[in-house]
C-alpha cells in the first residue's frame, strides 16, 4: 500500500512552463534507443494551451514526433512513453519503411501540464 507522503497526484502532471524537461526526456529516450528524433509542436504559455476536461487548472501541450531508426527501437519507443515522468496521450501513429532496413515513425500526442 502506498501512503501520502509517498505519492502524489501531482506528480504526475508537468509543471515546467518552459517545456525544457520533457523535451530532454523525448530527446534522450530516442538517443539511448539510437533514434534519431524531430520534436515539433511543443510551444505556448499557459494563458494560449487548451485546458484538459478536469476540473483542476490542468492545461494539455500537443506535440509531434518523428522518429527514424529500427522498427524495433521504434516500438519501444512508444511502449516507453507509458513511463514518462509525466502522464502523456498519444493520437495518432504511422509507421512507414524507410529503406536500409529502418522506419520512419511520426506521433502525435499532448502531455499534460499542472498550474501551480
């Protein structure tokens, strides 16, 4: 059983409104599955990003991502995004070959932000 001083909700939601730490934690996601990584869409403040459908002040960043490498570094790319430090959704994901035996890999996708 986990207790309260153990765990908080908001630790799952980002608070850097710079974006600074998740676009190091995609950067170096792809680097250590040797992928080469085109991060886009990531831009705003917290007056301009949509508001997440909760109740609290938690505001939704969509991105975009473009991956080139293995098919399998590829998937664990996005089987990896489910232990971010912070909670993201993904919408969309193509996969199409890219010759020399790897894949291109475009996603889209919007973490979630907490005002504090």
């Amino acid at each position: 059983q986990i207790s309260r001083e153990q765990f908080s909700v908001d630790d799952f939601f980002s608070s850097d409104l710079t974006f600074v730490n998740e676009v190091e934690t995609f950067e170096n996601l792809a680097a250590g599955l040797n992928l080469e990584i085109n991060l886009s869409g990531i831009s705003g403040t917290i007056e301009s990003l949509p508001k997440a459908d909760t109740k609290g002040e938690i505001f939704l960043v969509p991105y975009r991502v473009a991956l080139n490498g293995s098919f399998t570094n590829s998937v664990e790319f996005i089987e990896n995004l489910e232990n971010l430090p912070f909670i993201t959704t993904v919408s969309t994901v193509s996969v199409s070959a890219a010759g020399g035996g790897t894949v291109n890999t475009n996603l889209s996708g919007s973490f979630f932000l907490k005002k504090k």
